[in-house]
C-alpha cells in the first residue's frame, strides 16, 4: 500500500501560498500571532487545503491506529451517480457505500477553520508527530497527490487539529469532515447480510428449513398458496404454514421474522472478511450449531450458517449473547446478537398460530365430527359463497347458515402449546375429519385424554398440540343441540 508524507511539487506550492496567505490575514486582522502554546485558534478565514472534484479520487492511502489500508475507486461517476468505493483486496465484499464515500467527499476539498500555529516544533501536543497522527494520501485522477496528517480533536470545540504532510503548519478543520479517516477497515464493510430487495422485485419465500442441533427435527415454513385466494381467513393466519414437525398454521406477527427476516438482517459487527479456514472452524461456520435455507420464487436460495454462541458485558455489566453468522456466498463472519438470530432460538409453539383449523367455510368438501358419547356427525358442503350454500348433515338437507355457526365454534378450536411427543396410543376422546372442495386438503385431528384437564390433538395421526378439557365438554354440548335453535357455546374455561 502506497504512504505519503509529501504531496507533490504542485501541492507544496499551493499549501505554501496558502500558509502565507493565513500569516497576512493574521496581520490584518490586528490578531496577535501564535506562541504555540495555547493550542487555541488564531483565525476564523476559511481557507482551503486541497481543490479537486470528489469523483476524481482514484485512490486514498489511510494509516491509523488501527493499521494501514487503501480505499480504491471501483467505477467512475456516472450522469446518474458518484464514483464508488471500496477497500482494495474486498471489492467483492458488500460495501457501506455511505460511510466510504465520505472519505473522498470530504477530503478533495477539505478547507481549515483556521491556523493554530505556522512552523509548529511540537506537532506531538497537537497529535500530529508520526507517532500518532492518522496519514491520509489522496490519489487523484490528473496525476496529483495531497498528503495531510489528522490529530487530535480540539478541547471542547467541534474541530480537530490538521496538518499537511510536507509543512508543520497546523490547522483545525470540522471534526465530521476528517473524523471517519480513524475507523478500521471493516467499519467500511456493510453490516446489511443479505439486502432487502425492492418492493415491486420481492420475492415469494416458498419454504424456509431450521436445522439445529438443539433439536431432533427439521422446522419447515412453506407457502401456502391458498393464502393469496380472495376467501381465506385472511389476517387470522400467516402467508406460511408449517409443515414440520407438525402441520400448523402460524401466527403472521410471530412467524414473519423467521420465513423473511433474512432480508434486510443486519449483523452487529464484522468478524472476518475472507476467513481462512482456520477461521470458519474457530467461529464454529465450520461446523455450524444452526443452518437456516430460504428458498424463493425467483429461483434463488440463501443458506445461513450460524456458528458458535458467546456473551459479553458492556461498561455497565449488561450481557448481551451473540452468535457468528456466515451467508453462503458472502464471504464474511459477521456477529449479530441472539435477539436478532431467531432461527438459533425459535420453536414451533413460538411461531404456531392457536388456531388448529382455518379453512374458509364454504370451502370445505366434507367434515365429520365425532365425540365420545355422540352421533357422528358427516357435513357434505357444496357451495361458492353464502347465497348458494348446500349443506347436507348425514345425507339429510339442513339450514346452511346453522352449519356455518356451528362451523363458527370449530375454528375457536384452539392450541395451549406444541406437543410433539404425546401419546397418541389410546382411544380417541373426539376426532375432525376435514377435506376442502377441491380434494386437495385433508387433515384429522384426533383429541386423546393427558389428565383431567389436558388433552392432545393428533393431526393426521402425529402428536401436535395441547388443548382444555374443557373444549371437548363444550364440542359435545354444541353437537347435542345442533337440531334445535339454541345459540352455540363459543366459550369454554
């Protein structure tokens, strides 16, 4: 990498001119020159160090605390746009376009407050030896060059002490034009994982998969088609339904993060750009705690790496748990907090709408409802909407709207928490066989006894959710009066 302390011939004579220029405002201005020890401004001229367009930055030579990198223009300006930027050696890595272009921006033409001091013998006290000062090196596209050092900030002001690189004149300039020259390498890097896309080219999300190995089975969110149809019970249910470990539908405030939150996630801090493999393995990327995939519509599919786990204390001794995280095909280890990862955290019962059926009524084929004690009872549906339903009750025509009330209390069926290792071995309490018009859904939710309090739905056989007692007294009691004109209960404790 390229370190100057000496701009060109060009330059000298124009930071010279300039230096002679302050010393005869100085004079004119009846203000008293300089000793050099007050550290204090001795004019408020605005004056300018370096002239050139921002654009025409090829190239900025940066040496801080932190190390010495390059900032290299990527594309030249355009009629719609800057140049850009990026640090040599990561220009395939995602850039923070913003704060990177505020080095050329803000340097080309940067202009001094005013002189502190002409000739300083003690550029330490300003932080400006070469011990301490950050260098900066401009590059720019007609050959020329402009080197400056930046020191400390100014005591309680808003300006920091400058000086260029070939005089020991020293100059403040406003701190937020040179305070960005001080940040590592990495804090130009974008903390953006994966971009969020444009509204009108957002993709649909089909299926989002969570492996762990927290866990002995796969969490899979799919699309459901049927979501996007005029007549389903829109805003009751997520777009997604899980289809492993067990069918559920999902909650759309609770599941949203996890089916979409890879768009637009953004990490805590930079890791590692290009790791080695040494590096993957230490983060654990290698051998990964979680794996989340995202498979869209427009063909693409991200896999996020989640690697190990660990905490720390802020100045207040605040812990704060992080994971390491890598996106296939963006070759950086990126730190993000445990609040932001949900796939290393989320459970089913976390996502899982309470709801267990949600089908739009008059989209239902068949249902048949039986109980413990109770006539079977087998729905034959035919309808398109409310003004030409046809509903039969065990081959007998009955009052469509009777059916829909009752249909009414079934969709309150809800769940108190996921269960996937109930006993599903014993006689059913209750069971809801259900298939839509089309024949393309079909599902059985079986109730067996846990206690006295307690009973698990089964859907299509495999254990699923928990559910009140309750519930059943309440579907047994409503199934006894459907042949009268009684209002169904809705409500069970």
């Amino acid at each position: 990498m390229r370190r100057k302390w000496l701009g060109i011939a060009g330059g000298v004579v124009l930071v010279a001119a300039l230096g002679v220029a302050a010393f005869l405002l100085l004079r004119d201005g009846g203000t008293e020159e300089s000793s050099g020890n007050s550290g204090e401004e001795s004019s408020t001229a605005s004056i300018s160090l370096v002239s050139q367009e921002s654009n025409d930055v090829t190239s900025i030579d940066v040496t801080n605390s932190t190390g010495s990198f390059e900032v290299v223009r990527t594309a030249e300006a355009t009629d719609d746009g800057n140049a850009t930027y990026a640090i040599a050696g990561w220009e395939d890595l995602p850039t923070d376009t913003s704060t990177i272009w505020t080095l050329p921006n803000n340097a080309s033409s940067l202009e001094a407050d005013g002189v502190v001091e002409e000739n300083c013998s003690d550029l330490a006290k300003f932080g400006l030896d070469e011990k301490t000062a950050i260098a900066v090196t401009l590059h720019f596209a007609d050959g020329s060059d402009y080197a400056f050092r930046v020191g400390n900030a100014v005591s309680g002001g808003s300006d920091t002490y400058v000086a260029p690189a070939d005089t020991d004149t020293v100059y403040t300039v406003r701190t937020s034009l040179v305070a960005n020259f001080s940040k590592a390498s990495t804090d130009f890097l974008s903390k953006t994982v994966l971009e969020e896309p444009a509204e009108d080219d957002y993709p649909i999300v089909n299926s989002v998969k969570v492996e762990r190995k927290d866990i002995d089975y796969v969490l899979e969110l799919d699309y459901d088609k049927n979501s996007a149809k005029s007549d389903s019970l829109s805003g009751s249910v997520a777009t997604h339904v899980m289809v492993s470990p067990v069918p559920a539908y999902l909650s759309p405030d609770r599941s949203k993060d996890v089916t979409n939150g890879m768009f637009g996630l953004k990490a805590d801090s930079i890791v590692y750009p290009h790791p080695t493999e040494e590096q993957l393995a230490e983060t654990g990327i290698t051998d990964p705690f979680a794996t989340a995939t995202m498979a869209c519509d427009d063909g693409n599919t991200y896999v996020l790496k989640i690697g190990n786990r660990f905490t720390e204390k802020d100045d207040s001794g605040t812990e704060t748990a992080y994971y390491n995280i890598y996106l296939d095909g963006v070759d950086v280890v990126y730190r993000i907090a445990e609040s932001d990862c949900c796939w290393a955290t989320v459970t089913p019962t976390d996502v899982a709408s309470r709801l267990v059926l949600a089908t739009y009524v008059w989209n239902i084929g068949d249902l048949t409802v039986k109980a413990e004690g109770e006539e079977d009872m087998h729905f034959e549906v035919n309808a398109t909407s409310k003004k030409d339903a046809a509903v039969k009750l065990n081959g007998k025509e009955i009052d469509a709207e009777r059916f829909r009330l009752f249909y009414t209390f079934l969709l309150k069926t809800v769940a108190e928490e996921v269960k996937l290792d109930g006993d599903t071995s014993g006689t059913p309490l209750a069971e809801i066989q259900l298939s839509t018009k089309d024949g393309k859904e079909l599902h059985d939710y079986t109730f067996y006894k846990i206690d006295d309090f307690t009973c698990l739905i089964a859907v299509d056989g495999q254990s699923a959710y928990t559910t009140r007692m309750s519930y059943l007294d309440t579907l047994r009691s409503n199934m006894e009066i459907f042949d009268t004109d009684q209002d169904f209960a809705t409500n069970w404790s």
